[in-house]
C-alpha cells in the first residue's frame, strides 16, 4: 500500500465530522415528542448501561473511503480504498472516562477474510505506532479485547485494507473484568495528556520498545530503560516548584522510578530523584527546581519488564502548594511532624533544637535592622534547607518499605515449600519433632491474642503444642479467648494463674506444660510465619545434636502488613555481646532450659537475652544454627520495643545486668559490662594484659611525606595506648623531604624506625618483611594515609587482639568527608569483597546498628589491622605471590578465620583513611590485567565463602555496600 493511502496516518479532519455528526443527531432528536416524553426512560436506561451493564452501543461514523449503499433490501457498507476508517463514538462516554478492560464487539460479514486494525487516539491523532491487526476470516459476531488507559481521546476502526462490500452491524463496547488472554489486543500509550495544562509525549531513550502483550504496552531490555519527556506545549519547567505525577502499572508490584533533571550540564545522579511505587497507584513527588530546565529523563524501574503508563504529569505549581503538600507528607511520614500545621511545619517549629549553632554568625558591615533581616533570611533558608531534606528521606524510607514487599512478592513466595512438599517431609518422619510453643499472655488485644494463637494453629507442620499462660490479666476476655481455643484443638493447652507473677513466672509456667522436645518462644501478640515451624523441623532433622535455632524476622503492624525484616548472620557471638540478635524465632532444646533452670526472675524486659546467654556455657557454636529465613512477625504498636528501640527504656538496663551476670560466671575475663552508643545495646570492655604488650606498627610507604607525615604524627600525638612501635618501611622513596622528614622523626621519637625496602612494589612483600623486624607481640598494619581521630583508637585495638579467640581486629574509618570508608568487608559483594557501610555518613547507626557496636566480620582491611604476632605467622603473612597489590588483606584475614580464630570490627576506634593518596590508579594494561588475575585468584581459593559470607546473609545484595535487600 502507497503512502497516499493514508494507512496508519493522523486524520486531522475527524474531529469537526465528529461534531457535525454528533450534533445533527441531536438536533434531530431533541425537536421530537418522543424525545420529550421519553427522558425518564432514557435517564434509567443510561444509569443502566453506565452502573449495571457497563457498557454503551457505539456509533460508527465513516470519515474515510466509506460508502453506504441498499442491496437486496438490506443495509451494507462499501470500501471503495485500501484504507476505509470508522470512528467509534460511545453514546454513553462514562464508560471510558474511567479507563480499564472492554470488549469490542460487532456483527462482521465479508465474501473474503479481511485484516482489520484499530487505533486509539491520546490527543495527537492516530498515530502509526499506536495499532494492531488482525485477521477475520470468519463471519458473524467478533469481539476484541482490549485494555484502554485513561485520557483516550478516539477509536479509529479500519474494516478492511482493500476495496470491497461488508456488513458492520450492532457495535457494543463493554467493560470486562481483566482477562486471561495470550494476546489480546490491548491499548498503548503515545500521547499522554494528564492534567490541565500539562501534556507530555515520551521518547524511548534507551532499552524499551512498545509491546503489545495483554495489557502491558512497553518492554525494557535492561537494567536503565529511560524516556525522555517532552512538553507537547513547548512551554519549559522553569525555576521554583514542580511537581512530578505519574501512574505505572506492571508485572511487578513493587518498584522504584527516577526522574532526572538536566539544567544544561547533562543527566547526573546528583540531580536524579527516586519515587517508590506500587503497581497501578498514583504517585507524585515536589521537586525544588534551582534553574529553567533543558532536559528530563523518567526511568520507569531498573530491570527488564513489562508495563503501561497510564500518566505522567510534569508541572510547574506555587510556593503554596509545594508546601501544602510537603508538609501533608511530612506529617503522615514523620513523626516528628506528626500533627502539626502546614504553617507550622514552615516555620520550623517542629524542632527547634534541630537549627541550634546555625545562626548567630557575626555580619560585618550590617546596621541592627540589615542583620536582623540577614539572620531572617539565613534562618528560613536554614528551615527549607531541613524540610526539604527530610522530604526526601521520606522516599527512601518509602523505597526500602517496597523493596521489601517487593522481596516477599518475588523471592520469599518463590521459595516457599509446596502442600506436596511438606506432607512428604512429614510422612517421612518416624519420630517426628513436636515443637513446643510458649506464650505467656497479659491482658492482650482480642484480636491480637487471637491472630497470634491462628498463627500457630495455621502452622503446615502438624507437630506442635501450644503453651498458654495467662498471668492474671485484669481483661475478662483474655480467659475466654484461652478457653475458646482449647477447647477446639487439643494441641492447645492452657493455665490461667491467680497472681501477676511477671514475664518470667508466666513463661516458666508454660515451659512446665510442654512436653515437646523443643519449645520456641512466642510473645502474646506476634506471629508466626505459616511455614516456620516446617523449616525449624527440618532444621533439626538435619542437624540432630542442634541446642539452639533462631531465624530472621521482621515487623508487622496493627494491620498486618510486613516491615522492617532483620536479615542476620550465622552464629555471631561478638554481635550477641552487643545487641541480642537471636530474638525471634528462637528454638531451644527443651533439655537445655531444664538444665539452666529456665527463665531468671530479676532480668524482664532481657529475659530472653538473659536466656540465651546462661545457654552458652552449655553449648558449642556448631550447635546453634541459623535458618535465613523470616519465619516470625514482630508485633509494632504503641509503646512496644518493636515499635521504637526507645519504648522500653528498662530493657536495656535490664539487659546490662544480664551481660554483667553472665561474665561475672566466667572465671578469669576480667570484662566489664557498658551500656551501649543506642538503646537496648552494650559494650564489653576486655582488660589489656599486664604488662602492657608491645605493638608494632607497620607503615609501607613512598614518598608524599605530607601524608605520612600526618598519618605518623597523628599516631605520636593523639594516642593513649604508648607501648609501640612504628617501622615505617620505606619503598624507594626518592624525594629529599621524604628523607629529611624520616630523619627528624627518628630523632624525636625513638619508638620510630625508618627501614628501606627497596624491591618492585608489593605490598604483601613489603609487610612480611616489616614483620620480621618487629619486636611486638602484636602486629599492626597501617597505611601511610590514615589520621587517627579517636585517643583510645589503639588500646581498645589490643584489648581485642589479646582475646585467644581473636585474630584480626579492624577499625572504624571514614573519608575526609566523614562518610564511613572501612566498617568491616563482607566477602561476596562485587564478585569478591566489598567495605560494609561505604558512604554512610558518620553519625548513622547502620543497618540494625551495626556500625555502633563491635561485631565479627569475616574480614577487615590492612589499612588498620591488628593481630598477634604469632597468628600472623601460623597462617603464613600475606600472599606475596599471587596477591601482590589487591585483596591481600582479605584472603589474610580468610586465612585467620579458617584457622579457627574470629575476626573483630569495633566502633570505638576510629581513623581517618584518605584513601591510597600515594599510590597510583588501576588505569593501565598491565595493572588492569593484574588485578584480573587475583580476582580469579581469590575465587578459586575462597569460592565457598565467597558464596556465604557467615556474617553477612544471602537474602542481603551482593551488589551494593548498604545491607539493602538482595534477591
């Protein structure tokens, strides 16, 4: 077919037919009696088809190479072209005003099959992209399913694409509920005209393509699919406020957008701006333009996958309504704002304590009323700058919330064991594993009470018993509750005490009804995940001598919806000093809490940390397991410690006792019991041996005698701990100052040496070398660009190190710009290893406060490592042949940890590391090429770790360094 045909082409001229048509009809009709009196009729009927069937006959109009002619007494149409087009009018257009799924059905005969396409209009016309075909060949009724977004403007029915005679007859279009098609047809997106005075068309930038598929109308091919978008209206975004409005509907439910701004200089991440969504939800986002805008980019997601989009809004809006609906959101997503005014929330009087040490700068040159305008000015400015920061918290508060509702939809359902796979498991038990489960209860919500007792009844794994007590609760409902469930299921049992004797009474009693060879413990309104004790059993099935198990967990809210999971480590005692990880779901052999005389009075609100840890002396670490799973639900609501870490202030005290008493049992420790930089954590200081041993600091270095200079007179200045040595090794530095500066510094201090090295750069080398000639008991490896910030940084290192257990310990250290640079290595991220925390600022507490309180790690880096002496031998030093520049350190302190010795990160020495200033970039052939090769090298030596890092989590990204959630 020519181009003059018009196939496929924009039809100007339909529109003023349209009108013409529409609006003889309606003169015709409205002039008559029947008109008139049949209104009423015509009322019901029209609130029939809009509410009822939903539907609306449609007219057809032909505006294109349509004849209608009489033959045979009937009716029929005449294409005399190859490209004859109907327009489709809806009499009743409410039908479509809400967008959705319809069928379009009409009676079609034709003397020979014929190819029909359909077009649909979003305000530019009918556009060639914008289409599908397809093939009658059979005669009579037809109907084609479709999805049409909102905001269509037009339906464009072409019957046939050659001359010739057919019949159309009776079209209805009908909305349908969503169906189960291979492929149907379905609506695209072309244009889209959203809101008064904002209308955009999307370019396909990169890694998407239109498809027709169902009702999803785009394909990205790629992790970045990006559109540009462009102002039909030509009318730029200006400087000042914009809001960002959009709807996406797509195969996965939760999802994040991004939109970039380009003020001239390109796309940059500096001005890229997440939106968090879920699937067919309207979202919006305000956005502060700080100039006229060139460009902007919208990724719908970062993966490969289908969706439509059904709206995308681009406006420029009023100071007013930018703050009108940053607050609203503040309000709802902060609790810091919560119930406060829009007028309020701008004025900054939410917290003002949070604008402290801002103002009060002395301006030179200013008269009383210039200054006071001037600090006016600063501390609005100063309020803006707070609000609009926060605002954007909120986003990434919002990301992780469906990152994670992402996660269960996508991996977690996925992973779940079939009914199948669990009656095989279950029938193929001769001595099956009964769980018992405790619960002390206390004057708990009906509905609470009752959706944590459904939980375990709901259990797929049948052996189970639950223990309930209740502890004299004043609500009369609590006994009834207790006695409904008992008598419907006998694996329920229950005993109601007289007296409030507290948590601790309450779960003993409840220990003394089981008889299950493990109990697991259950607070009185939190749940159980319906597969939980299913993966325990199994859990125990494989590992027979097992004494403790504990899984992951996560939160849930009043209306049961899922947050906040805790994805932990395997067995981490030094994470256990800390902070009592193992919470929930924990599962303890019966035998055991016999044994240590169950639950201690004296320790409520830690009891279960009081627990675990008086099970410890009767333990091995082999037998306590780990299942990496989320199988218990963390009941938030007002005033819990789910809710807030500062709900419960007395748990943490009761806590510290708990860690007091249990190292005061342990003979010859010598550790004191702190509390902790947040609530409900703790420190344990370990004592420094007596005498004092004598570290040897390791410095390899080349010239850039500003940065060693700083990083060695930092050491010399600031530190407390002063029984050390430092051996700077010198690796052919050339420069006079270097020279002149080494010999000052052994002149002033003699604790300092300078030795030359003078051999082709490898650091491994360098530092075996240095550990020959150090006269410590303890080695220390430091980088030449460090900068010691805290005193104590080195005493708290050996106390540490001086433990038996311990190999390596690391340290906290930051960037220049106080973001966290080193908080520990997790083996397995980027292929290899990657710094645990990278970027984080200095104050954050990281995920699940790990960055303030000491924990193993599996590796820590050589720009500030301590270890004995002795280990540093037994394991051979570092790998001076295969790794000579990378991942030294890390296949070191994998060497360490393989020798039975834990590795230790701790908080409470920090360091500035101005990352390796004086070596050069990994920019050239040969160094590219070497660094390959130890990648390999590490993967073939330390690829079982490699795939599970035990004190990091499978279900946490390998991707990136922030503890997000993986796949």
């Amino acid at each position: 077919m020519d181009d003059e045909s018009g196939q496929g082409q924009a039809t100007p001229q339909y529109k003023d037919l349209t009108n013409l048509a529409l609006s003889a009809r309606l003169r015709r009709m409205q002039t008559s009696f029947s008109w008139r009196a049949t209104k009423p009729l015509r009322d019901l009927g029209g609130m029939y088809q809009k509410y009822v069937r939903k539907s609306s006959r449609v007219d057809l109009l032909p505006i294109h190479e349509l004849q209608l002619i009489t033959k045979n007494n009937k009716v029929v149409w005449v294409s005399v072209g190859e490209d004859p087009q109907f327009l489709l009018t809806p009499l009743n257009p409410a039908v479509l005003g809400q967008g959705g799924w319809f069928n379009l059905e009409y009676d079609f005969s034709a003397r020979f099959p014929v190819e029909q396409c359909l077009y649909l209009d979003y305000g530019d016309g009918f556009q060639p992209d914008v289409v599908w075909t397809r093939n009658i060949v059979k005669q009579g009724r037809q109907r084609l399913t479709l999805y049409i977004p909102k905001g269509l403007q037009g339906l464009r029915l072409d019957p046939m694409t050659r001359p010739g005679e057919f019949r159309l007859e009776n079209p209805v279009l009908r909305r349908v509920d969503p169906p189960q098609l291979d492929c149907p047809w379905s609506g695209i997106e072309g244009f889209l005209k959203c809101c008064e005075g904002c209308a955009v068309t999307l370019v396909e930038a990169q890694q998407l393509e239109r498809c027709m598929e169902g009702e999803f109308h785009w394909q990205s091919h790629g992790t970045d699919p990006a559109f540009t978008v462009q102002r039909r209206s030509h009318d730029p975004l200006t400087e000042g406020w914009c809001r960002i409005e959009f709807t996406i509907a797509g195969e996965y439910e939760y999802e994040v957008a991004k939109v970039y701004i380009d003020y001239g200089q390109g796309f940059t991440e500096e001005e890229s701006f997440p939106i968090p969504f879920q699937s067919g939800t309207t979202n919006s986002r305000i956005l502060r333009l700080t100039g006229d805008v060139v460009n902007v980019r919208f990724d719908p997601w970062e993966r490969e996958g289908k969706f439509r989009l059904e709206r995308l809004c681009f406006d420029n809006i009023t100071e007013e309504e930018a703050q009108q609906e940053i607050a609203s959101r503040l309000s709802s997503k902060r609790l810091e704002y919560s119930g406060l005014s829009t007028s309020d929330i701008w004025a900054g009087s939410m917290n003002a304590d949070a604008f402290d040490g801002y103002g009060g700068a002395i301006l030179h040159g200013c008269d009383e009323d210039q200054e006071s305008q001037l600090q006016a000015d600063e501390s609005h400015d100063i309020v803006v700058e707070r609000l609009l920061s926060d605002y954007a918290e909120t986003f990434v508060d919002r990301e992780a919330e469906l990152s994670y509702r992402k996660w269960i939809y996508e991996v977690e359902a996925a992973s779940l064991p079939s009914d199948e796979s669990v009656k095989s498991f279950v029938s193929g038990q001769e001595n099956p594993i009964v769980v018992s489960i405790l619960v002390p209860v206390y004057n708990t919500d009906e509905k609470l009470l009752s959706r944590c007792i459904e939980s375990v009844i709901a259990q797929s794994y049948p052996y189970w018993e639950l223990c309930l007590v209740d502890d004299a609760s004043p609500s009369s409902h609590v006994a009834r509750v207790l006695k409904f469930y008992n008598e419907r299921d006998k694996r329920i049992k229950i005993l109601l005490r007289q007296e409030n004797g507290h948590i601790s009474r309450t779960t003993n009693d409840a220990l003394s009804l089981a008889t299950g060879e493990f109990v697991a413990l259950l607070d009185h309104d939190d749940e159980l995940a319906r597969d939980a004790l299913y993966f325990v059993a199994r859990e125990l099935h494989e590992n027979t001598d097992a004494l403790i198990v504990y899984s992951d967990e996560d939160k849930i809210d009043s209306a049961g919806v899922r947050y906040d999971p805790h994805f932990k480590p395997d067995w981490n005692v030094d994470l256990l000093y800390s902070q009592n990880y193992i919470s929930h779901l924990g599962v303890y052999r019966r035998e055991l809490l016999e044994r240590i005389g169950g639950f201690r009075t004296g320790v409520e609100g830690s009891q279960d940390y009081d627990l675990v840890l008086r099970c410890l002396p009767h333990t091995s670490p082999h037998q306590i397991l780990h299942i990496p799973r989320v199988l218990y639900h963390w009941r938030a609501i007002e005033g819990s410690t789910a809710l807030s870490q500062g709900g419960k202030d007395y748990t943490t005290s009761a806590g510290v006792k708990a860690l007091k008493d249990y190292f005061a049992e342990l003979d010859g420790l010598g550790a004191t019991i702190e509390q902790g930089m947040v609530a409900n954590t703790y420190r344990v200081c370990w004592p420094i041996p007596h005498p004092a041993p004598l570290v040897s600091l390791l410095i390899p270095t080349r010239d850039k005698v500003e940065v060693t200079e700083l990083a060695v007179r930092s050491i010399l200045d600031k530190t407390l701990y002063t029984h050390y040595e430092i051996i700077i090794l010198d690796n052919g530095s050339v420069e006079p100052a270097t020279h002149t500066f080494f010999e000052e510094i052994q002149r002033e201090d003699s604790r300092v040496s300078v030795v030359r090295y003078d051999h082709p750069f490898n650091y491994s080398a360098i530092n075996n070398f240095g550990v020959t000639l150090a006269k410590g008991s303890i080695v220390g490896l430091i980088n030449n660009d460090v900068e010691v910030i805290s005193p104590e940084w080195l005493g708290e290192m050996v106390s540490h190190v001086s433990r038996s257990d311990v190999g390596c310990v690391g340290a906290k250290l930051y960037y220049s710009n106080d973001t966290i640079q080193h908080a520990g290595v997790v083996v397995g991220i980027g292929g290899v290893a990657g710094h645990s925390h990278k970027y984080f600022p200095k104050e954050s507490g990281g995920y699940f406060s790990r960055l303030k309180i000491v924990h193993s790690v599996t590796a820590v880096t050589a720009a500030c490592l301590l270890v004995r002496k002795e280990i540093y031998e037994e394991v051979g030093g570092l790998n001076e042949n295969e790794l000579k520049v990378a991942f030294n350190d890390v296949d070191f302190c994998l060497k360490v940890h393989d020798a039975g010795y834990r590795n230790i990160w701790t908080p409470y020495a920090e360091l500035y590391h101005h990352e390796s200033i004086s070596r050069g970039a990994e920019d050239n052939p040969e160094k590219i090429a070497r660094f390959n090769t130890e990648i390999d090298y590490m993967k073939n030596a330390w690829g079982h770790i490699i795939d599970h890092d035990p004190n990091y989590n499978p279900c946490l990204t390998k991707v990136r360094e922030d503890f997000s959630i993986g796949g």
